[in-house]
C-alpha cells in the first residue's frame, strides 16, 4: 500500500481513483460530458478555495455532478495534469 502523509490508500481504490481521472480528462478532452460526468458522484463536492484564494481570486465550492459539469465549456482551456497513462479500457 502507499502512504500520503496523512492517508493510507489500498490499491484497490488506488485503481479507482486512476479510473476516475482518467474518465474525467477524457471526458473534458473529448468533450463527452456522459463521461466527463461518470468521473463524479451524484453528490460530489469540489472545492478548490485554498488554491484560489492563494492566487487572490474567488471561486464557489462546486457541489453535485450537475454544477461541477454546468460550466466546462468555459474550461476548455483547462486540461487535468496527467501522472498516469490512460488507455481506452484500462487505466
């Protein structure tokens, strides 16, 4: 298993969290929001706050799957950084 300093994650979800990721820049690449979307649970909460605020700007926290993808096409700009290697079927 691999420790964060404040975690420790199984490699199973290591592997979803990777799949997530994946379906999440291939999503916004693509421009396919049902997969976009599947990155997310229904209820899921993204806040990027701290960040934000450290770079003397102001954003909302988004929450639910439906506010998170309402404005990614202002975000096309945006791409996810990518640690990993996403193939089609696996991550």
């Amino acid at each position: 298993m691999k420790t964060t300093e404040r975690h420790t994650i199984p490699p199973a979800d290591r592997v979803e969290i990777v799949d997530a990721l994946c379906r999440f820049g291939a999503g916004q690449d693509l421009d396919d929001r049902g997969l976009f979307d599947s990155a997310f649970a229904a209820k899921a909460r993204v806040d990027f706050t701290g960040p934000a605020r450290r770079l003397g700007a102001f954003i909302p926290v988004f929450e639910s799957r439906q506010v998170i993808g309402a404005d990614r096409e202002r975000a096309d700009d945006a791409r996810p950084v990518r640690l990993v290697r996403c193939r089609k079927g696996r991550p």
